[in-house]
C-alpha cells in the first residue's frame, strides 16, 4: 500500500485547464469561423448563438457526464459505447470515430503547408509556386514527419505544444475582437452593407441545412479529452469543469469572431478562396487597418503553425487511443494492437497515413488546391457529425439504464427520462446534418465540380466505412489460419483486385455524357462485385479447408 501511496504521488497529473487546452485545439479555431463565415455570412452569428444553447452546450456537458461514469476508463468514447452496447458495437464506434477523423488530419495537414506558404511567400497564391502533386507530397511528409514526432516526445511535449498552440490561438482571437472595435471606434469602415440586424438572419433553404453538417463539425471533438481522463488526478470532479471550460471559450470564439469578420469582409460578396485564406486575409486587412503592414498576418500564420501542429499530434494520438484504447481484440488484426517499446501503437499511425494518403489522392482529382482543401473540409461535415452520434446513443442508453452503472460525480440532468430525450434530441439533429451535407456547398449544382465532389462524398464514406468492416473479417482469419490472413498470393490477387475496382471506378466516375445516378449506380455495383469475389474466394476456401 504504501508503495502504491508513493506512486500516486510522484505521478504528474494533467491540471483539468491543461486538458481543456490539449481539447480545445481539437475543438474549433479561427478557421472554423472563416469556414462558417463563407457558409452562411453574418447570419452564422445568429446560427452560433442558437447552436450553442440547443447543441455546444448540452453535447459538452454530456460529454462530462459520461466521463465522470466510465472515469476508471482510458478509451474515451471506445469505452462508452462497448460499456453501454457491447463489444462488436464497441468495435464499430471505435472505428468509425476514428477513420471519420483522417480527413480532418489531411486537411489540418494541408493547412500545415498553406502556414508555411504565407510565412515564405506572404501570400495565399499557392497555385501559383506549388503544382497539386507537390502539394500533396509535402502534405505526406506533415504526416510522416508527426509520426516520429509522437515517437519522440509523447504525451509531455503533447501537453506543452497544445497549450501553447491552444492558447495562442485564443489570445490572437480576442485581439483580433478588440482591435476590431477599437478600429470601429476610431472611425472605422464597415465592410458589410447594409450591416443592420436584418444581415445577421440566416437565409433558411436548402444551401442552409447542407453547411449544419460543417457547423456542427466546428464544435465538436469535446470527446477526444475524454482518453486523458486517467491522467487526471480527480477526474470524475475535474473533466466536467474542463467541458465548461471549452463551452465557454467556444462561445467566445464563434460569434465575436464572426461579427469582427463582418467588418473586414463583405459578407454579400466573400472571396472564393476564403476558406483556405481566410484567416491570413483577417489579419492582413486588420494590421492595414492600423498602418502595421504585413506584421499581424505574419504573427498569425506562426501562430496558426504551432496551432495546427499541436492539433495534428493530438489527433494522431488521442484519435488512435480511442480507436486502440479499449475494443475487444478478437475484432483486430494483431499488426495493430502491437505496441512499439514506447507504448506507442506504431502500426496503427502508420494505417492512419496510408489511408489519408488515399484520401489526398482522391481530393487530387480534382482541378485546383482550392478545391481539393474545400472538398477535404466539406467531407469532414458528412463523416464527423455521424461519428458524434454514437456519443449520444452512449448517452442515451446509460441515461435509460442508469441503474447499471456508478453515480456520477457530475450530473447533466438529474432526470432520466428527460436526459434521455435530450439525447434522442442532439442523435437526431446531428444525424440530419450529416445526411444534408453530402451535398456540396462551394460549387452551383449541375456543374461539374459539384457533380464530382457529391460522387467523391459517397465513394469516401462508404470506402472509410467499408474498411471498417473488412478489419474484424482480417482478424478472424488470423486466428483461424495460425497468424496470417491470407497467403503471399492471396494478398497480391486482393491487392490487384482492388487496383483495378478503384481504376474502373475513377473511370466510369469521369463519364460525364452518363447520367449522375447512373455512374453512382455502376460504381455501387463494382464495389458490391469486389465484395462478393472476395467473399466467394475466401468463404469456400474456409469451408473446404
């Protein structure tokens, strides 16, 4: 005892500030409101408001909720769903929630470069010095590079870099609100006219319910603390405050940065580029406001570098700490539950890169960098907000047997049956918006581009889903063939197989004289072909064997 008495106390413990930080860069940023901004215009600061009463709010504190009940466990929302739905459900949460999150790592890596663009060239021109190939190379190499960079420094450097990034990022948003009034009030134009209450309405229609999906992207990630909750040192007391915290800096962030945004753009009439160049465009028109030059921008894009980093390697390893954290390994081929000497589960950072390489090759189909950034960012609004739906079904169910599990320490709704309606509530909405965003929002329907970037939306979920299924099927087949899956020739005829399904998908995707359902529907056969090969193949081979 009193060994284990010594241990508690030489243990350096994560301060719940520090965990909303290390959160906080995963939660939203400047961007996140450029990208709204471009969605709606000034009208988002009406839908932030209403957002963060019916949605931020109640999703954060159930998040608390459910981690001061499961706060013994270290696998966040993997522990959640397999404590309230079982294994196999387990399994597919962990999974989904962790592949829906390679494209916002892709995009976070692109943004990594377009950072490092702006500090080099002070511009945003990268189509201009920067061919897509070489744009996707470097993006690789952000990825690879963070790869050792988790190898190397783990979870101390982690902490320090997210709150420095975290931080920074907060600090140069409140300066940019303040130094947005001062300029107002030392006779500053307003962009947007007319700016009268009228302009802050959002227009309800179609285009509308197809940006929710993105929104509800830009505030969620609150979960992703949740895998450090076994670093606190009074976590069933703390998380929640860390929770409140992140609301409450959230609230900030959105809508008096998206008002301040409405003075140096006109929201009638927004650059196309906007989502991709956005920030740098604030801070360069702010700092010529007041006669700085290029200064402000400059802090900036250092400051979105340090930022953007600390989000990539908190993604890279809190993202495969969800996925490895707690799922049952029967459901797992064993390459990936190997940990290197470290602790560190190597093989699976090393999956995350192969699978977001694809990803970036996809989005290189497309004609400009532009595209490809605002493709990545519009996916992360159809594949994220229905992984975030498995955190309210956790929430449902412990809220429908509460019985079942320890009190918790916090408690967002002491009833049951309304907790549960919440939770049904926030399910719905964010499954709605997630339906509504395979849509495309930054292309005019009928156009080519919006015709490609929807059969790309529903090639890339359905292919990030399917992966998730193949995994147990590779793991059974493990155990039952002494260790390996398949033979030497098997994976060579698997790997061919897929070659040419993903070439004859590109190819019939590409027949733009074809009707758009048609071309959906013979790539929905190919891929079903694909399956049923390997299924006969291997399902028969199983069976005589």
């Amino acid at each position: 005892m009193a060994t284990d008495e010594l241990d508690q106390t030489k243990r350096q413990y994560l301060k719940w500030p520090v965990v909303a930080l290390m959160d906080f860069v995963t939660v939203i940023g400047f961007d996140d409101i450029i990208y709204n901004f471009q969605n709606q215009g000034l009208g988002v600061v009406t839908s932030w408001v209403v957002m963060l009463f019916i949605y931020v709010l109640p999703y954060s504190l159930m998040v608390g909720h459910l981690g001061s009940v499961f706060s013994a466990e270290g696998g966040g929302l993997t522990s959640w769903v397999r404590g309230t739905s079982g294994d196999k459900i387990g399994y597919f949460a962990a999974w989904f929630y962790w592949v829906v999150g390679l494209p916002y790592i892709v995009d976070v890596a692109n943004s990594v470069v377009i950072a490092f663009g702006w500090l080099i060239h002070g511009n945003g021109d990268i189509d201009t010095y920067m061919s897509k190939a070489l744009f996707g190379v470097l993006t690789t190499v952000v990825f690879v590079g963070f790869i050792f960079f988790e190898h190397l420094f783990k979870n101390k450097s982690l902490a320090i870099m997210s709150v420095i990034g975290g931080g920074s990022m907060f600090i140069m948003t409140i300066l940019f609100v303040v130094m947005t009034v001062v300029a107002l009030t030392t006779g500053g134009h307003i962009a947007t006219q007319p700016f009268t209450p009228h302009a802050f309405i959002p227009k309800i229609n179609g285009h509308f319910f197809t940006t929710l999906g993105l929104l509800i992207f830009a505030m969620n990630g609150a979960e992703l603390a949740a895998p450090y909750v076994t670093d606190m040192k009074h976590p069933r007391k703390d998380f929640p405050k860390a929770m409140i915290m992140i609301a409450v800096m959230t609230a900030f962030l959105t809508v008096f940065g998206s008002f301040s945004l409405g003075v140096f753009f006109n929201a009638h009439h927004l650059p196309n580029d906007l989502k991709m160049n956005g920030s740098y465009y604030a801070f360069l028109a702010l700092g010529q406001q007041f006669g700085w030059g290029k200064s402000l921008m400059y802090i900036f894009a250092i400051t979105q570098a340090i930022y953007m980093c600390a989000q990539l390697a908190v993604l890279l390893d809190a993202g495969t700490r969800v996925f490895l954290g707690d799922i049952s390994k029967k459901y797992m081929p064993k390459q990936l539950a190997k940990l290197n000497a470290d602790g560190l589960p190597i093989n699976g950072y090393w999956m995350t890169t192969a699978i977001c390489a694809v990803i970036m090759f996809l989005g290189g189909l497309l004609p400009e960098i532009n595209d490809i950034f605002n493709w990545l960012l519009n996916l992360n609004g159809i594949v994220s907000p229905f992984a975030t739906c498995f955190v309210f079904w956790a929430f449902m169910l412990v809220r429908l047997h509460s019985q079942q599990y320890p009190t918790p320490a916090y408690t967002y709704i002491k009833s049951d049956r309304l907790g549960f309606l919440v939770g049904v509530w926030m399910f719905t909405i964010t499954f709605f918006a997630a339906a509504a965003a395979f849509f495309p929002t930054d292309a005019q329907p009928g156009t080519q581009l919006w015709t490609d970037s929807l059969i790309m939306n529903i090639v890339a979920t359905i292919g990030l889903c399917a992966i998730g299924v193949i995994m147990p099927i590779i793991a059974r087949r493990q155990r039952e063939n002494a260790g390996n899956a398949f033979t030497g020739s098997q994976w060579a005829f698997n790997g061919l197989l897929l070659a040419l399904t993903i070439g004859l998908g590109y190819w019939i995707s590409r027949l733009h004289h074809i009707a758009l359902l048609h071309r959906l529907t013979f790539i929905l056969i190919l891929i079903a072909l694909f399956s049923l090969c390997l299924y006969i193949l291997y399902h028969r081979r199983r069976q005589n064997s």
